[in-house]
C-alpha cells in the first residue's frame, strides 16, 4: 500500500498506535528510517521552538511573518515525538497511560 492510501485511511477515530505505525511507514517510504535518535531528538526540538516562535512572533527578527501556521509545527512535533517513541520501542498510548496512572496517585503541590 503506497504512504498516501495509509494516510487516507487515517481519521479521528485512529488510534495513536494506528498513527504510531503510519510515522513508522511513512519515515521508511521517504527513506528517514536510517536517522540516528540523537538528530530526530534535534529535529523535535526544532520543532518545538518554530511552533514557539510562530505562536509568540518571538525571533531575531520580531518584523518577519510566518507563512506555516503553529498548527503544522506542533504536528511536525506530534510527528518527530512518535517517532522517536518507535524507535525506542515505546507503545505511547501504554506509556501516557502508565504515567497518567501513577500522575493520578501523585500529591500535587
């Protein structure tokens, strides 16, 4: 199945394993699948401080416009942080699960 069908195939009721194993057959179709975790963790961070920047008008340049909305950057982050949860092996929707469980018991001051 071509990366555009899978896509298509994608809607508000997928799962984020469904999106985890789209990223995992996306990044292989475009050929990103031989990305060291150290540059995808860069490219994340990058991303986060473009959708920082784009959301704040904060840079060097406060003058300049943007032509991407904060939305495309926090998906390139939803994207970058998925795949670096399939690299490592990292079922999120277990992980957030797991964590929200022991957020719940946790004494918040």
């Amino acid at each position: 199945m071509e990366i555009k069908e899978e896509l298509e195939l994608l809607n508000e009721n997928s799962t984020i394993a469904d999106i985890q194993k789209y990223i995992k057959d996306m990044k292989k179709a475009r050929k990103f699948d031989g990305v060291t975790i150290e540059r995808e963790m860069m490219l994340f961070i990058e991303e986060i401080g473009e959708a920082i920047r784009k959301n704040t008008n904060g840079s060097l340049n406060v003058n300049k416009k943007y032509d991407e909305s904060v939305e495309e950057e926090l998906a390139d982050c939803f994207i970058y942080l998925l795949s670096i949860a399939n690299m490592n092996h990292v079922d999120m929707f277990k992980a957030f699960k797991e964590k929200e469980e022991k957020n719940c018991n946790r004494i918040w001051k």
